[in-house]
C-alpha cells in the first residue's frame, strides 16, 4: 500500500545510527526513578530508586529518536540537593557538551526542585546544543506512570537541532517549558509545571512544535560560566506573611545568608515594622531581594517600598525560588546593588 506524501515526511524510517544525534541522560533520581509497591501507588512511594539504565531499558523506543546513553550523577530526590550537587551537575554538562561527539543531555530530575535546577544551568552552562531537564509526577511502578513519555519528549527535544539556542528546556505534560520561567504549580497533578509567560511549543509522537523563543541572556549570551564558579553563596529566602517576627530575616543572617530574597506578599511588600530591620541589614552588608509570594506577574522597582533609597535590589519576574538561583549566580561576580539589578532585568 502506498503510503500518504505529508510534508513533515513522517513515513520514513527512523535515521540510521550515524545521522542520529547522541544524547547523553544524565540521571540525579527523582520520582521519574521512583518505586512504588504496588501500581496504585501514585503518591506513596520511594523517589530515587531506579538506575539510568534501566530508566533507558524499558523504552526501547527511545533509539529509534537518538543514540541514548545513561550516566547515573546522583540518586536523590530534588528536595535534597545542595548547591555542591548543582554545581558538580552543571559542569558535568558543560563538559560533555564540549564533546564533538554529544549533542544533547537530558537530565532526569526530582520535580520538586527541578525549576531550581533548570534555571541555574541555563544561566551558567556556556553551550547552544539543547540541554532539557525532566521529571515525572507518579514513580515508574504507578498505574498511567508518566515519566515514560516525559522522558521520551526529552530525548526528542534533546536530538533536535531546533531546540538549539533556546535556553535550557524542561518537558513535561507534553509540554517544552522554559527552564527559565516554568515553576512547578501543582503538587500532585502530572500537569503540574507552568510558566506565566506560556510554553514555547510542544512535543507530539517524537515531533517538536514550537511556538516562541526566550529572550532573557542564558547560555552562550551569559556572562556567567560554570567552568569559573566552584562555590556558591549562601542566599536565604523569607515568606512573607501577615504577623512576621524579625528573627526570620536577622536570624539567616547570622546564620550566614549574604543575601535574604522576601518572598513579599503581593508585590513584594514588606510589613512597615519590618523596613527597619531589612535597612539594618543592607547597612551591615546583606543583599535584600524584593520578590513576592504571589508567584506570578512581577514586582515593580519602587513600587511598594523605596528601593532607590533603600539600596534594595527588585527580582523582576522570577519567583523566589528562581531568584535565589540568580543571586547566588550573580554573587559569584558582583554585591554591588547596581550590577545585581542590571542582572535581574537581564536574565
Ligand atoms: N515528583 C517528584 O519528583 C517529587 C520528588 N519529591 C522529587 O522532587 O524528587
């Protein structure tokens, strides 16, 4: 039977082995590598139990979208890792990707801080081939488990020269999500990432469809590069709240924080017998962030509160998690409150 002529030339076999792209999965854990005991189980389970390869093993369809191979980084849930585990991650990436022989990775991650993740190698990983961070909300052993497919969206945005150049990019619900912008929205629902500013496209049966583009500076048009940075700073954020107690702020401090973000309420409010202490604090050296609980839209420059006067420094769009990430990035080059705000409108 002849088969029907469509402009995408879906008909053909997949690529041979020399004209697919290698991308390399590089796993850290999470409930994509999740176990449950029994298929009923889609929120009660172990996160971080199932090696790379067999994460690779049961998709036998993945080499029909690119040459696949797995390294296994860590094996944790995302809640728990720590900015070591970031920035080992981050130049395991970079690495691999100065390879002439990579041309993509594919991170498998715990969902909890996986938006964390996304962003900071999106602004310290100094390469345009794709770069796509995923997870998946029921573990493998669950009843509609829906790593399997998350994954495979991955690779097929991994091996695609169109995802190039587009910023670290995170596959999820069908879904390609900025890794800049997308925040995980929902706790228990496989269509839990969101970003405010939309999904730039969507991967439908191994094919990319793209929509729009970042325009933030991430990658190649960062000025920052993992390959420099070995350590990150300490940045602490606080929620905001009817009925706050100053210890919150004050007591990160001492604890080491060189940066506190307030998750402020609506646009980054700060209650009036809290401004003298985040005064004190910016006085004695501590970096203050205006972020906001709210999640979504962003927090204006003097709106609100004086930041001009206060010497304060505003997070633009990013919601407090996310400008936690940049803080501790732009710390590694700069305190300066000036430069710390050209960079959050930058990136
Ligand atoms: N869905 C998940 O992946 C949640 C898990 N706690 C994690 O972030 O590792």
């Amino acid at each position: 039977r002849e088969m029907p002529q469509g402009p995408a030339n879906q008909t053909t076999a997949p690529p041979a082995a020399a004209t697919k792209a290698n991308v390399v999965i590089l796993a850290t854990g999470g409930t994509i590598a999740g176990a449950g005991a029994d298929a009923t189980n889609s929120a009660t389970y172990q996160a971080a139990k199932v090696p790379v390869d067999k994460l690779i093993a049961a998709i036998p369809s993945l080499g029909e979208l690119a040459n696949v191979r797995g390294e296994q980084v860590f094996q944790i849930a995302s809640e728990s890792f720590t900015n070591a585990q970031l920035v080992q991650l981050a130049k395991r990436v970079s690495q691999l990707l100065k390879q002439d022989d990579v041309d993509g990775v594919v991170i498998t991650h715990g969902t909890d801080t996986l938006e964390e993740t996304a962003y900071f190698l999106d602004l310290v990983v100094k390469s345009d081939k794709p770069i796509v961070v995923v997870g998946s909300m029921r573990p493998s052993t669950a009843l509609s488990a829906d790593g399997a497919l998350n994954l495979t969206d991955a690779v097929a945005t991994a091996a695609n020269p169109a995802s190039r150049g587009k910023g670290v990019l995170v596959t999820m619900n069908d879904e390609i999500q900025a890794g800049r912008d997308v925040t995980k929205r929902v706790n228990i629902k496989p269509s839990a990432f969101f970003s405010q500013w939309g999904p730039l496209g969507m991967v439908v049966e191994g094919k990319t469809y793209w929509f729009r583009a970042p325009v933030k500076r991430h990658g190649t048009s960062s000025e920052f590069d993992i390959d420099t940075i070995d350590t990150l700073p300490e940045v602490a954020i606080v929620y905001g709240s009817g009925n706050m107690n100053p210890a919150a702020y004050t007591s990160a401090v001492q604890a080491g924080a060189k940066a506190i973000v307030n998750a402020g309420t609506g646009n980054g409010s700060v209650a009036g017998y809290l401004v003298d202490t985040l005064k004190d604090l910016r006085a004695k050296g501590t970096i203050v962030i205006r972020s906001s609980r709210v999640g979504d839209g962003f927090v204006l420059r003097n709106a609100e509160q004086p930041d001009d006067k206060y010497d304060w420094v505003v997070a633009h769009d990013l919601n407090p998690q996310k400008a936690k990430i940049l803080a501790a990035v732009a710390m590694t080059k700069t305190s300066d409150t000036k430069e710390l705000q050209r960079i959050f409108w930058e990136y």
